[in-house]
C-alpha cells in the first residue's frame, strides 16, 4: 500500500490533524511538567555545592535546549518551504519563532537568577550567556523581518533565507563568542557518564520532555491560527463550524 | 551587431571591473552620501572620551573596540543605499533580466560599496587611534584587521539590504538583521589587537578574520542575489 507522505503538507488536513494532536500533547506536556517539577523540588536531594539554588535548572536547562533546537528545527522547515515551495513549512517557520524566542528568553532569567547566588552577579560576560543573546536577537531579527513585509509570500521566502543564513552563522558566532571568553561551568551530563544524582537527572529529563511537548502543542495551536489568517478567503475555512457559528 | 558582439567578448572579470566602475562614479557624483559616512565615523569615536572621561590608560585599552564598534555601525548607515537607487530607478531590474551572472554583478557592487564606505574608514583609522594614545605596533594590527574584515562587514551587511530592499523602516531593520551576525568579525578583529598589546602573536585572529573573508566571498554573493530574487519578484 503506498502511504501518500504529502497528504499532511497541505494545510487543509493538516489543520484538522493539528486540532486533533494539540490536546494530547498539551495534556501530557503538563502531567510531565508536575511529575518533573514535584521531583526536582521534593524528591531529589540539595546539592552539596550550589545547595537549593541549583534546582533552576529544571527549567533553566530544558529552555536553553529548546531555545537553540527549536532555532534549527525553524530554519529546516525554512529551508523546506524555500526549496519545495510548499505552504505549510514556511507557516511552521513562522509559528516556531514566538516560542524559540520565549525559551531563550527564559534560559536567560534563570540564568541571571542562578547567577546572582552563585556568581555574585545577575549578568557575566561568558561565552555561553552570550551567544544565548546572540541567538535571541537573532530570533527577533525573523520575527521583526516576517512582521515588516506585508505580502505573506515574500515574507515567508525572505525570512527563511534569513534562518538559513543565521544557522549558517550559529556555529561561527557560537565558537568565537567561546574563545573570546569563558567562565561558565562546563558541562554536567558527558557522554561518558554523569556527576550528577539520579532523581536530579531524571526531573531534568522529565522536565525537559515536558517543555518539549509544550513547544510542539503550542506551535501547533499558532499554525491552526497562521492558516485561518492566511487562507481566510477559501472556502473551506468558510465551511469549518468553528468559523461559521 | 557590435554591441552583440562586444557582450560576447566581455568575461566575468570585464563585467566585474564595469559594475564596480560605474558604482565609483555614480558615487563621486555624490561626494557628501560618502563624506557622511565617514564623519559619522570619525563623531561616534570622538565621543567616547567625552562619555567615559579622558584616562589615557582607559582609552588606550578601549581603542580597539570603539574603532570597531564605530566602523560596524557607520557600515550599517551606507548599506541601505547599496541597492536602493538601483531598486528606485528600475535599473536593478534590468541587471536581474542582464545573461550575466547576478551574484557576479552583486559581487561588482560589495566590492565597490566597501570601497567607497570601508576603505575611508581604514583610512581614518590610524589617525583616530593617535588619538586613542594607541601604540604603533597595535595600530598596525588595527588597519590589517580592519582591512581584512570590513569587506565582510559589506558582504553580509549586503544580504540584509537585498532581503530589506524597499520596506518601511528598512534601515533600523537591516541593523536588527546584519550586526548579530557580524560579532564574530568584531571579536577577532579586537581580540588581534588585545593579542599585540599582551604580547602575544596576533597572526590566529587574524587568519580567523581571513577565512571569514575568503568564507564571505564565497557565499555572500550567490546569496544576495537569492534575496534580490527574492525581493524583486
């Protein structure tokens, strides 16, 4: 049997696959985030360095993941919607971009909250802090980009030849920033096995799979917003019961 | 029939030679669009000392970076001219429609862009780090850096202005798009200087600063003119 791979490419069904998947996603996102926050809080044990202050991390470290995955995951559709031309990538694109700005947003606070016990001070020059601004502005250069072309087309293929651009860039700003400067802490979690508790590693993970499934409901929830807009005068939209009541 | 047979003759490096010369007289017939760039400058790092006090020993350290910060800004303000007039006059249009080859003619106008708008500014350089106390050696390292990095400050600062050709507000924009991605320029072509005034070699920073170029060279022009495609469609 041939499975058509293109049926969930146009943005007729796939509005209707988004509406169905949000709720599954929204709700898991959220019992994740309970079972992971109950476990960051109450079950694992206070660090015999950092003591209390360390449990930022539960959202600290998952938003800075996101913030720099969720970057590449929009420049790869970007990239789709400009090769293929199709629709629905370029409209991903745009309903990614909110929510990766959002994340590196957050990393940064918790960054500056966890820096303030910990460093003595609420902003460090170090290379990781940096290019996380860095990778904000860069999230803001697309928003600000796709918001100030009015014709949605050139908009789509102008801000996606600007993520393609800018995660051509990432690596070279990621590597310079690091050997400009460095003070922060290396990596907790190697390859060759961790310093770190089990429950501690665990509400991590659970908390990272929770933000994770956040991101995917609401960039669903915008997308179903993105091709209400855009496709306002078919007649399809016209026909939804959602729109005609 | 002669001028069929003259486009025939003209090779790439013809066509490069011929855009770049038309951009430097367009850009002599209007001497005060160059001077402004350059007096801005020359302002922006003058008014340093004015803002954090006239400590020799401070500015001496902070030269390096203001000279750069001033120069990637006073790129930003001539960008927004590099394809506009063309845009505005219909002639870009017809070089899209030219069988030559686009990004060999945005290459022609980078190139006569940085310098017309770059080259002034390594120019002026050396005489604002005097005033900076900046000792002769760094100076020195100061103009390689600056001569080797401010043609990809035009080269990338390029995409921004073809992606941002001909809309409202495009100049703050086109500054939102470009300087993030230009810091990597920034850090390596300061941190030569830091290197020298350490005692230390400044030639890894500087070799960074050449890839990037040779890097920009490559791409920078087969993407703008993807953007202009883009923008003029």
């Amino acid at each position: 049997m041939a499975i058509n791979w293109f049926k969930y490419s146009a943005p007729t069904t796939f509005y209707g696959l988004a509406g169905k998947l949000i709720p599954w996603f929204a709700i898991s996102s959220a019992i994740l985030f309970v079972v992971g926050l109950y476990i960051g809080f109450a079950v694992a044990p206070a660090d015999y360095q950092q003591g209390e202050f360390y449990r930022i991390i539960f959202i600290h470290v998952p938003s800075s993941i996101l913030s720099m995955f969720l970057y590449l995951v929009m420049a790869g559709y970007a990239a789709l919607g400009l090769i293929f031309n199709t629709r629905l990538s370029a409209m991903m694109a745009t309903a990614i971009a909110p929510t990766g700005a959002l994340f590196a947003f957050i990393s940064l606070w918790t960054g500056a909250l966890w820096g303030k016990p910990m460093w003595g001070a609420w902003w460090v020059w170090d290379a990781r802090l940096t290019s996380e601004l860095i990778l904000l502005f860069l999230y803001l250069g697309f928003i600000a980009l796709h918001a100030s072309i009015d014709d949605p087309r050139r908009a789509d293929r102008a801000s996606a030849l600007l993520a393609i651009v800018g995660s051509v860039n990432v690596p070279i700003i990621y590597f310079s920033v690091k050997w400009w400067n460095t003070l922060h802490q290396g990596s907790t979690i190697k390859f060759s096995g961790t310093s770190m508790h089990v429950a501690m590693q665990q509400a991590m993970f659970i908390t990272l799979a929770a933000c994770w499934l956040y991101a995917i409901a609401v960039v669903l929830a915008r997308v179903r917003s993105i091709i209400l807009e855009r496709e306002r005068n078919t007649t399809w939209i016209t026909e939804l019961p959602e729109v005609r009541s | 029939m002669m001028v069929a047979t003259g486009m025939k003759k003209s090779s790439m490096l013809d066509l490069l030679v011929l855009v770049i010369r038309r951009d430097l007289v367009l850009a002599m017939r209007r001497r005060a669009d160059v001077l402004t760039t350059l007096i801005f400058f020359v302002m922006v790092v003058s008014l340093f000392p004015l803002g954090v006090g006239p400590e020799m020993n401070m500015l001496r350290k902070m030269a390096a970076g203001v000279l750069w910060v001033a120069a990637l800004l006073s790129s930003m303000l001539s960008l927004g001219r590099l394809f506009s007039a063309d845009y505005l006059d219909g002639t870009l249009e017809q070089m899209m429609l030219a069988p030559q080859s686009l990004s060999m003619l945005v290459l022609g106008k980078m190139a006569a862009h940085w310098m017309v708008s770059g080259l002034p500014l390594v120019l002026m350089a050396p005489v604002l780090g005097l005033q900076f106390d900046m000792p002769v050696q760094a100076l020195g390292v100061l103009i390689i850096g600056l001569l080797l990095g401010t043609p990809v400050l035009s080269m990338v600062g390029a995409i921004g202005a073809a992606l941002t050709l001909g809309l409202r507000g495009g100049g703050v924009l086109l500054s939102l798009l470009v300087l993030p991605l230009c810091i990597p320029v920034l850090i390596f072509g300061t941190g030569a200087v830091e290197a020298v005034s350490t005692g230390l070699s400044a030639v890894s920073h500087l070799s960074l600063l050449g890839a990037l170029l040779v890097f920009a060279l490559v791409f920078t022009p087969w993407v703008t003119a993807q953007a202009l495609r883009i923008s003029m469609e």
